[in-house]
C-alpha cells in the first residue's frame, strides 16, 4: 500500500490560509466537488469518491486517530459509474454515512495541501506528505511540521478523526 503522513486542522480563516498556501505553491490549485461514501469496514475505512463528472474511486485508508503527523497507509483504485459501484458497496457492507466537500488541492514538492469546505462542517486544511518506498514516516513527520509552522497553524486547531466520524459526533 502507498503510504503518507497527515495532518488534518480547522481553519478559522480561509482567505489567509489560501493566501500563504498559494504563495508557496507550485502551480494553481486544482478545484474538486468530492462526495465520498463511507462503507461499513471491520477495519479501517472504505469510501467511494465521487467527482461528480462520472469518475470516482475507491479508497481504502488506515491511520491512528491522533491528533498532528500521522502515517497512513492507503490503496486506490479507479472506478467508472461510482453511483453504481457505491450501490453495490452499500448493499453488500452498509452505508456509514457521506461527506461532501468543496476541495482546493494545491501541490508543494511531493507534499499535497487541501483546503476543504466540508458540508455541515466548515473549514479544514489537511497536508499529505507523500513518502516513498522505504522512506522513514519520521522524514515525512519533519516536512509536516515545518508546513504547519510556516503556515502559521496552531497546534489547538490539529484534529484527530476523519470527516466521516466528526459529522456522526454531531449527530449529522
């Protein structure tokens, strides 16, 4: 499986954030409408995202439910007529719940920067620091940390949980 290192905070200000992000980019961001269906999973979680073009894919993912840098290992796979894939998924395993959001993707080096409006939510900003095979998660942590400091993050906005268990603690 790939592998990263995350990070996931609230953002309390949006057009700041954007703007210090865009300033070290290295290209404009990509703007993406996600909806991604969570599946029941023994482990783990399963969802199907959904472009909304007719394209989608499908994402196994398994990381600590910690707050700050964290490694998660994770598996994609590209998927046609996501509605029908997410059917059968839904049928065979249940819904956990969906998550629909508004995503800027900006790209520094080998490291991903989203800025996400999640409905029913707000803001976030995630980092994924991609780590090549055999690289220590530890390398990717450093490159995390820095990204917050120069980002101005402060570390009482870091989340642990996805977005999937944030919107199930409010009851949405």
């Amino acid at each position: 499986m790939a592998r990263n290192v995350e990070i996931k905070a609230r953002v309390g200000d949006p057009a700041g954030l954007r703007a210090r992000v865009a300033s070290r980019a290295t290209a404009p961001p990509a703007l993406l409408r996600q909806t991604d269906t969570f599946f029941r999973v023994p482990s783990g979680r399963l969802k199907l995202r959904d472009f909304g073009d007719g394209a989608g894919e499908l994402i196994f993912y398994e990381r600590p439910d910690r707050p700050g840098p964290k490694e998660s290992s994770y598996a994609r796979a590209a998927c046609v007529e996501p509605a029908a894939v997410s059917a059968v998924l839904g049928e065979a395993l249940g819904v956990r719940g969906v998550v629909e959001k508004r995503r800027e993707v900006f790209l520094l080096d080998r490291t991903r920067i989203h800025l996400d409006e999640v409905r029913g939510l707000g803001w976030f900003m995630e980092i994924e620091v991609v780590l090549e095979d055999g690289e220590a998660a530890a390398d990717g942590e450093r490159v995390a940390r820095a990204l917050l400091a120069e980002l101005e993050i402060p570390a009482a906005m870091l989340l642990a949980p996805a977005y999937i268990d944030l919107l199930e603690s409010t009851g949405r």
